[in-house]
C-alpha cells in the first residue's frame, strides 16, 4: 500500500473516532475514485444504506457524458439530496471519508446542501 492510501487511511479512522449516523441524523459518505465518485447515507446502528448515488446511477448516467468531474459531483449530490427527501432524511452527519474537503468532495457536499440537505 502506498503512502497516500496510508495517509487517508489514518485520516479516515481518526474522522470515524469522532463521526457516527444515527436514525435522526444519519451519515453522508463521500468516496471518490479516479474516475467515478460514490456517496450514500447511512445509519451506522442499524448497520443500513438509506440512501445512496453514484456517477453510475441509471438516473443521471447518461446526463454525465461529457461533464468535467466536478459538475459530475454536483450531479450525484443533487441526486442524492433528491432522494433524501424523498425517504424524509432532512439532516445528515458529513463524513469526507478521510478525503481533503476539495475539489469533488466539496462540490458533492455543496450540492446536497443546495437541494435541502442540512449538515
């Protein structure tokens, strides 16, 4: 494993120490790849997905072609947002998953805060 995984690896268990989805505030989880970007919300003490979106969702699939990365991101963040609603979830614990608050995380985050999602 090399250092960068390492590194967020260590990030990511001191952010966990701290963050935990309950039912009234689930978690927002944020994981991106090189190429695709992953978000879901979860409500750690039942161990569920509530509610998840990725670039890879049927819904907006065919609207990315084409997109930089970062308007991919406010894409999945609009659709999960969406479908927050939809399941009545209001407010959400954020958790960048040991990522830097930049770039696509921070525009998924943005996003889902544009579309009614308070955290």
């Amino acid at each position: 494993m090399n250092r960068r995984m390492t590194a967020r690896r260590s990030r990511k268990r001191r952010i966990r120490k701290k963050i935990s989805g309950s039912g009234e505030r689930p978690r927002l989880s944020v994981f991106r790849s090189a190429r695709h970007i992953y978000a879901q919300i979860v409500d750690d003490v039942k161990g569920h997905t509530l509610v998840a979106a990725s670039t890879l969702s049927g819904e907006i699939k065919e609207k990315l072609a084409g997109l930089k990365k970062s308007d991919t991101a406010k894409e999945v963040g609009r659709l999960l947002a969406e479908k927050a609603k939809v399941k009545g979830i209001s407010q959400v614990v954020f958790d960048r998953n040991g990522f830097l608050y930049h770039g696509r995380v921070k525009a998924v985050a943005e996003s889902c805060r544009e579309h009614g999602l308070v955290f």
